[in-house]
C-alpha cells in the first residue's frame, strides 16, 4: 500500500508520519495533466482518509480507529489543507499569529513512553493528527525538509532528501527541465532586445 495524494506526483513519501502531512496537501489539484481535488466530494475525501489513517497506522506502529468525515468537513479540511501549505511554503516565522488549535491528549504507557493522542471528530481530529505530525517532525529537525515545488504551475509537496536540504523541485525532469527551460528562453528574449 501506498500514499495516494503523493503517489499520484511520483515523489517519495516523508518518512514515518510525516508522510500522513505530506500526503493530506497533496490532495489538491496540481502536476500536469491535473489531476482531481480529492477533498472536494465527501466521497473521495473519505476514501482519501481511509487510506491515509491505514497508512499511517503501518508506518507508525499505532492503529488508529477510522475517522467519519460529515459534510461540513470538506470546507473545513480544504481551509486547514490551504493553511498548512501556506505555513510549510513559509518556513520559520515567529511574527505569524497562530492558525489552528487542535485537541490533543498526552498519555504516559507502562513502558514509560509519552504519546500524543489526537481528540476530536472529523476535520478537527484529522487536523489534531497532521499537527502532532508537524510537531513531531520539528523535534527531530526534519520539518523543514518537507517543501513546496518551486514550479509555480506545479504545487506538489515533496521531501528533500538532499545532503544540504537543497532541493526544489519535487521531479527534477518534470519540473525542474521545465522551469529551467523557460528562464533560458526568457534570458534568450532579453538578449535580443
């Protein structure tokens, strides 16, 4: 099994549970052909979370109980998809005021571990579970490694794994050949004027 949204751009997933962050924004519409929004029928959102959760559960080692998305959850979904794209494509900037709050529960197990649970009901309990994501991967310093496509007409989210976090394309021959095409016409025409 794999990641749907990001299998659907040829990238790589983000390892461990970042891979649930990255794969819940790159359910918009974006590559070339486009492909669909798969959070605007209930339907596909659904059966986008489904996947995703199972997922997840693998790559984690914790199973979780699936998440009944209702109607007003699409809106809700796409609004917080929109704003973690906007936050993941700025990078670090403490001056930004705070754009969600999730419930979250923090348990001590018998082994001595502390886990994060997610709280809530659909669209605020799959926010709860990207945003610990986040946090987890900003504790081990590789949040700022999960990148927006530099492709303007692309927006695919992808995971640098270049030695000096470098990367800015999420498929260099799709991607990068294009953009990199384009600014060699670009400087070409402003040769000749």
């Amino acid at each position: 099994m794999s990641w749907s949204a990001t299998g659907r751009y040829e990238t790589e997933p983000a390892p461990a549970g970042l891979a649930f962050v990255q794969d819940f924004m790159n359910t918009i519409s974006a590559g070339k052909p486009r492909t669909k929004d798969l959070l605007a029928d209930l339907g596909d959102a659904q059966a986008w979370l489904d996947q995703a959760l199972e997922q997840w559960g693998e790559v984690t080692g914790t199973p979780m109980a699936g998440i009944e998305l209702e109607a007003h959850d699409q809106e809700e979904l796409r609004g917080f998809r929109d704003d973690l794209r906007q936050a993941a494509a700025r990078g670090n900037d403490d001056a930004l005021p705070p754009l969600h709050t999730a419930a979250t529960a923090i348990q001590l197990s018998g082994d001595g571990q502390v886990r994060l649970e997610p709280r809530g009901t659909g669209w605020r309990r799959v926010a709860a579970l990207a945003l610990i994501e986040v946090f987890l991967a900003q504790q081990t310093g590789t949040w700022p490694r999960l990148k927006m496509c530099r492709n303007d007409r692309c927006g695919t989210m992808f995971f640098d794994r270049s030695r000096n976090n470098s990367g800015v394309w999420h498929n260099v021959k799709i991607c990068g050949n294009a953009a990199n095409l384009r600014a060699y016409r670009a400087r070409q025409r402003a040769q000749r004027i």
